[in-house]
C-alpha cells in the first residue's frame, strides 16, 4: 500500500515557501505501515531548491519504533541531497518514545516552528 499516493498525501501536507523552506505537516500514527509512505514523501519534498524541511510531528497520533528509524533516514537522505532537516514538537506521544529509545539526541528537535526556522 505504500505506492499509494493518496495515503502519503493524507499523512503530510507540504507547504512550500518561496524562501527554499518546505513545511511537511505529518498527521496520524507513523508505524510500520505508514512509515515507508511518509519516508518517501519527505524526502520527495527535499532536493535542490529545498534549504530546510522543517517537518512538523505536533498531529502525530502514535509514533512507533519504525516511525523513528522512518525520521532518522529522513534526515539522513535529505542530507545526502543537500537539505537541512529539522523536527518540530512538543506532544508527548512523540518525544517519549524519542527519549525512551535515545534517538532523540540524534535529531534536531525544536518546540516550534519559530524556534526550528531561527536556528
């Protein structure tokens, strides 16, 4: 089911600046199912033109262990591409298991938007 466009288009909503800034806004539960889906369209979202993705988690409803290794790779392959990846939240259902597992420490993660594009 991830070749489905439509499912990567319900769970992130690109926004696109002018400035080569793209704000992802990712919805729902990132599990092993979603997972690939949202993985491709982030780092779809980056290249060339693309600065910063700043990819918002604040509407994340469940973030598994494969949505951590899906946000690890996803600065990882944006990098490659020459894009800059920030995360932005401050749900508890996204930083627990982030602190939990210790994978927080190896992602730029900021309490706002605001704070993210100030960086």
């Amino acid at each position: 089911m991830t070749s489905n466009p439509d499912l990567s288009d319900r769970l992130v909503r690109l926004h696109p600046t002018a400035d080569g800034v793209v704000v992802a806004v990712v919805t729902g539960e990132l599990d092993l199912f979603v997972s690939p889906a949202v993985r491709r369209r982030l780092v779809e979202a980056s290249g060339p033109q693309v600065d910063l993705l700043l990819v918002d988690l604040d509407e994340v409803a469940l973030l598994s262990g494969a949505g951590i290794g899906m946000l690890l790779d996803v600065l990882r392959l944006a990098g490659d591409r020459g894009t800059t990846v920030r995360l932005v939240s401050t749900s508890r259902v996204v930083l627990r298991p982030l602190a939990i597992t210790g994978d927080g420490a190896h992602l730029p993660l900021f309490p706002s938007q605001a704070a993210a594009l100030g960086a």
